[in-house]
C-alpha cells in the first residue's frame, strides 16, 4: 500500500497563503515569502507538479533519489516518474502526501499543484528504525 495521499483543491483564484505541517504545526511554506520550503523534521519532500521539480528533497533521501534516476536513465525507463519515485522511497505507514492544488488567471486558467510528502512520526521514529535495522543478529562463530 502506497503512502496515504491527500487532495486539497482551494476554490478557483484563492491563493494558498501558508501549508502548516500537520505534525508540529510548522509553517512549511509561504508562498508570500518565496517558493522555498521552510522544512521542519516532519518535511520529506515538496515537488512542484506543474513543472515537475522538487522544492526541497530531505537530505537522507536526496541520494537514494538520485541513484534511481540514474538507474532509470540508464535503463532508458521512459515511464520513471520523480513523484512516484520519491514515495517508493518512504516508509508506507506514517508518511502522508498531500497534493496541495491552487488555481488562478494566467493567460486563461491556470491549476497547479504542489505535493508536500510528510513524515507524521518524525525523525526520532526514522532513526530508532535505522538503529533497530542495524541491530540484525550476528552469526555465531563457529
Ligand atoms: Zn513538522
């Protein structure tokens, strides 16, 4: 089962002001202050879907990422997608990703959407993960 994905469509011309994280409340972004994420322990990812980049990758997920482009690349994988990518990298429990979609007057009408993948248990949780992944039994010696 993927990670739980959430759709939030403001009404036509209603600019999202600020995207608090649902954990702690943090004020991860602010589109009035700039595009850059201010990421807080929960932020994993933010990825701009109308142009198909990421705002912000955390750093421990930056390389894996990385490694499967370059393996998608190479295995000339027309069907790789980032999104889908980034999210096959997180756990599937406690990780939600909310698709955030706006809508405004461009040149006509314009709906974008933004996906803010957040992790609900927080660093703690992915750390006490990896200690418990570290502490598989040794074999005996013989
Ligand atoms: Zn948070």
């Amino acid at each position: 089962m993927p990670a739980a994905r959430v759709d939030l469509e403001l009404p036509f011309g209603k600019r999202c002001d600020a995207f608090y994280c649902p954990a702690c409340g943090a004020p991860i972004a602010q589109p009035e202050h700039g595009l850059s994420p201010t990421p807080c322990e929960h932020l994993r990812f933010v990825y701009l879907e109308s142009v198909g980049l990421f705002a912000f990758v955390a750093d421990d997920l930056r390389e894996a990422l990385d490694r499967a482009e370059r393996a998608a690349d190479e295995a000339a994988d027309e069907a790789w997608d980032p999104l889908d990518a980034v999210c096959a990298l997180l756990p599937e429990q406690n990780v939600i990703c909310v698709h955030l979609t706006t809508g405004g007057m461009a040149c006509g009408p314009v709906w974008e959407s933004t996906v803010y993948g957040l992790d609900l248990l927080g660093r703690g949780a992915r750390e006490h993960g990896r200690e418990r992944d570290a502490e598989e039994p040794v074999a005996a010696p013989r």
